[in-house]
C-alpha cells in the first residue's frame, strides 16, 4: 500500500512551481515559453536542459533527463521520495497525514537510532581516553602532525585501548547487547575468544554523516601493525560510497571549490590552515556516488592527492568520474612534498593558497601524465602520442569547447593548429572518439548517431504524444484516427492511454502522468516523449502535412504489428485483421 494517495501527492506537485524550485539550484533564462540552463546532470557549456511552467516538467536534450519537481529533487538532492515528498509539503504549506508505520518498519528505524547511539558512546569513549593517561602515545602523534588541541576537539580525535576489548566491555556496560555490537561494525565474536574490538591501539577518527551525526571510524595504529589504516565496515548507518569525511563541516564552506584528499590528516591539516572545503573519501576508491554527493554544494573539485605514481593513478581515475557527473576538475600540484599535509608545514597556508590558484586544468594533466608514455625525440613515438592527444580531443562534443582545446593544445605541444585539427576531425569521421565503447562521437551537430538512428515508428509515436500535450486542440481530430491500442511501444501505449483519459475527464497534465511512474527510467522516458523535437513547419498547410504523414505512419505500423499477431488458424483473428485494415484505409 503506497505511504501516500495519488491525490495528495498531485496536490502537493501542483502546489511546487517547478520554475520556482529548479531556480534555487539551476541558473535558468527565459526563452519564449520556457526557461533554459546548463544540465546539473552532465558536463555541457550550452544550455540543453530546459524547464516548462505550463507542463511543469524539465527535460535535457543533452543527456535525456527528465521529470517533474519531485523527480528532480530526489535526483538533484539524492533524497527518497518520502523526504522529497515532505520537503515540498512544507514549502507549500500542505500538512501530510501521519504514516501508520508497520512493526518491521519501527523495528529497523529503533535499531538505526540505537546503532548511533553505539557510535556516538564510542566516539565519546575514544575521546576521552585520548586526554587520558593510558592514551598519550596517540596524543603525542597528533601533536607531532602538529594538530592543535582544538583541531582535536573539533574533529573528535580520539584513541582506541592496547586492549583489545576494553571498548566491548565498556559498551557492555552500558547496556548494548551482542547482537546490535556486532552490527554496529565495532566488535567482532569467535567462539575462542567472544567479544573484542575491531579498534584497537590505534589514533581514531570518527567519521560523521551531513548532520553531523557519528557513523563509523577510521584509526591509524601506534607503532608497528598491519593494516597501518583501519575503518569501520558498511553498516545500516555506513555507506561508504554516500558519504565524505569532513563534508558535514566543508558543505558550508564559502569557498567556490571543493578540496578532495586522500587521507584524513590531509583534510584536518587543511582544514586547521584555514581550507575548511576539503573532504576525502572513507578509504575506499572515489565513486560515482561521492561526485554525485559533491555536486550538491559546488560545481568545481580541485584534487590534492599525493604526488607519488599512486596518487597520480587515483586522480587520474577520479577526473573522468568528476566529469560524468558534471564537475569540473583540476588538479594541485604538491611537489617537491608528497601530500598537503606535508606542504601546508613546509610551505604555510599563503603558499598552498598559490598552488590552488594555479590550478592544472584535468585535461593537460592527463596528458602530461600520457607524455611521460612516449619518446618525444622519437618521430613515429610523437606521431603515436599526437593521434592519442587528437582522439582525447573528439571526448569533446560540443564544437565550440573543442575548438578551444585544439587552440590551447597545440600551442603547448608546438603543432599547427590547422594540421591538429584536420587529424582531429579525420579520426572523428572515422568513429574514433574517446570512449567509442561508450559514447558514439559527436561532432558539430552536437547530436549523437544513437539519436539519429531512431526508427520512424518511435520517432511519429513520440511526435503525435508531444502535440498531444502541447496543442490540446488536435485532441478532437486525433482520437478519432489513433487510439492508445495504435501504439506499438508498451510504455507508449500507456502515456496514450493516460493522455486520453485525462482530455477526457477535462485538461491533460503531463507532469502528474510522470508521477505515475515509480522506475526514474521510465520517467526519463516518458519525460522524452512530451518534448519531442518538433519540425520547424510554416505554413498551416505543412502542419496539416506533417500531422496527417505521423498519424498514417502510426495507423500503418499498427497494422503490421496487428498482422504479425493473427492466429492464421483463427478464423475470429483473421477476421478482426481484416476489420483493423478496413479502418485503416477510411
């Protein structure tokens, strides 16, 4: 049973002025009837993404995404739809009802509430015992990375017994049960010896999520000891791949960029000297998911990883994901230090300020890291190298951008302009792209072949929705030559059907047909089938023409689709094909 009725769910969508919403996170322009921008969705310099007041619903022509206000949020905000749902029911001032919630339910929301209460007695525990006698080994180190008291106490550093299971005991104490320990990712059982922490004699870090709130940890060990960095396993409360250290502190930064690390003392140390944007990821490799996470609070992430082959290979691996996302990457340079910790107390703040400022755009990085993998003195070596720059170069789709690049790339590398650009453009009508498994190569048009090879079954079907929804009077004379049975798409078949069943009952509303659907898919989907591209037509005549071509187009393919069905052994089938192709002709 849904949490929500339709009705209330459309009173509150009809009540969220899309405009109004997709505005506080998305620069928008009026442009005849709607509202453009950039796509939050993926990387463009011309605005595809566009916003209808009257469907109340955006769709990127870039990217294909699409939906209404509450699918934007849940996508924009990476929320569910519950908390999507209440959010805009306070905005608007519509209360909703109280949910009844059902025992498995209040069964995992108690269990989620007493494994932060877990966390948070642990943290406290590790911070006390840091300021205790029993741990000034760990006091010492953080104060040899010359971390200040309040640098400590702001982070909740903190440090796990030599003991290893005077944090079991401890929470025992306190009245937790085996079984939620053992879920929390803080202890661990065997038969031989019951109990004992995951943690032990190691410097903590507790790991917080957005609110602040305490989820897992991380702990370097003191002295010798394997792993030399440790952190809490994923739980109920610990996703690794949504969550960042110190995001709950660098999301209310003023700063225009994001810093992102690689270790915690990185990100303390910046932070200390005076960077309060930096993150870093919770020792796991940087994902879709954190791009995702850092797109909520800046378009820009500058990565500080560490100067040896292993960092170069983890930023290397981070700028495309940044970039999917619509990010854009730079990259500081650390030498001749390893890391910013290192830099900040070599060098100071004001120095590293200056690194930051002069920030390598990703793409030169990535090729003067590919540099290094050719014999520039060799002349068949600097041809291989420039045909790879050139085929790098086609990962541009927009013209203007790319024209840019081969600007800028060739005044680096000392190769005519023209000579670079002509083996750009031969290896891209060649089909040879950056990613050629992934996306087609697109060039001036700034369409990709997927899109032009759209058979023209789906493309009339998309065409008759889209004037269906946009011009309500061409209802009266369609539904008498196309009925929702006429399309051949299932999913088609439904947005018509529901399409009919609104002008029927009154006005038809696009954004509450989308809401219909639960699967962001479909969504999409049906979001690009309202905002077909249209053919530019002049004249009433050719509109006539053009309409009158799509629904013959339909009526046709419905009749094959029809015939490939009959049951030729079925006298009542054939009969039905042989009414269905009568009709088709009147």
């Amino acid at each position: 049973m849904p949490l929500y009725s339709d009705d209330l769910v459309e009173e509150v969508r009809s009540r969220s002025d899309i405009v109004d919403v997709i505005s506080q996170y998305v620069k928008l322009h009026k442009r005849g009837s709607n509202y453009v921008g950039l796509c939050p969705f993926h990387n463009e310099k011309t605005g595809s993404f566009t916003v209808s007041a009257s469907k109340q619903m955006y769709y990127c022509f870039g990217c294909g995404a699409g939906g209404n206000v509450i699918t934007f949020l849940m996508n924009y905000e990476n929320e569910t739809f519950p908390e999507v749902l209440q959010e805009l029911a306070d905005r608007a001032g519509v209360e909703l009802p109280k949910q009844e919630v059902s025992p498995e339910a209040k069964q995992q929301a108690d269990k989620r509430s007493r494994l932060l209460e877990v966390q948070k007695e642990a943290a406290k525990y590790y911070y006390a015992l840091l300021r205790s006698p029993r741990g000034r080994q760990a006091y010492e180190y953080f104060h040899k990375r010359e971390l200040s008291d309040e640098t400590m106490r702001k982070f909740g550093l903190g440090y796990s017994d030599k003991y290893s299971d005077d944090l079991y005991r401890y929470l025992k104490n306190k009245g937790y049960e085996d079984s939620l320990l053992k879920d929390s990712g803080l202890v661990s059982f065997d038969e031989r010896h019951g109990g004992h922490d995951k943690f032990w004699n190691r410097a903590m870090f507790p790991i917080m999520d957005m609110r602040g709130k305490v989820i897992g940890f991380g702990g370097r060990v003191m002295g010798e000891g394997e792993p030399k960095y440790l952190n809490s396993p994923e739980t109920q409360i610990f996703d690794k791949s949504r969550n960042l250290y110190a995001l709950h502190i660098a999301k209310s930064t003023k700063k225009p960029q994001m810093l992102l690390c690689e270790g915690y003392m990185d990100v303390i140390a910046l932070h200390q000297a005076g960077f309060d944007n930096a993150v870093a990821s919770l020792g796991t490799a940087f994902t879709t998911g954190h791009a995702s996470l850092l797109k909520r609070y800046t378009k820009e992430v500058y990565l500080t990883f560490d100067s040896d082959g292993a960092g170069i290979k983890a930023a290397l691996r981070a700028i495309p994901i940044l970039k999917e996302v619509g990010l854009t990457a730079k990259v500081i340079h650390m030498e001749p230090y390893k890391d910013p910790d290192e830099f900040i107390k070599a060098l100071g703040a004001e120095e590293f300020q200056k690194r930051i400022d002069n920030a390598e755009n990703s793409f030169f990085f990535e090729l003067r890291v590919l540099e290094q993998n050719y014999d520039m003195r060799d002349p068949e070596s600097k041809t291989a190298f420039h045909n790879e720059v050139a085929r790098r170069l086609l990962g541009f789709s927009e013209e203007l951008e790319r024209e840019n690049y081969i600007t800028a790339t060739a005044e680096r590398y000392h190769i005519g302009y023209e000579q670079l650009r002509r083996l750009v453009n031969t290896l891209g009508a060649k089909g040879i792209g950056a990613k050629p498994q992934e996306n087609p190569t697109q060039l001036k048009s700034g369409m990709n072949h997927k899109n032009k090879r759209e058979d023209g079954n789906h493309q009339a079907q998309k065409l008759l929705l889209t004037w269906l929804v946009d011009r309500p009077e061409l209802y009266e004379q369609i539904r008498y030559e196309v009925s929702p049975e006429d399309f051949t798409e299932e999913l088609y078949r439904k947005v018509a059907t529901l399409i009919y069943d609104q002008y029927k009952k009154g006005a038809v509303n696009p954004a509450q047909i989308i809401s219909t659907f639960s699967d962001e898919e479909e969504q999409r989907t049906v979001a690009g089938l309202f905002h077909a591209r249209l053919p530019e037509l002049t004249s009433v005549q050719e509109q006539e023409k053009a309409l009158r071509d799509v629904i013959a187009r339909i009526r046709r393919d419905s009749l094959e689709a029809k015939k490939e069905q009959v049951d030729v052994t079925s006298l009542e089938d054939v009969q039905r094909f042989i009414e269905a192709a009568k009709a088709s002709k009147r």
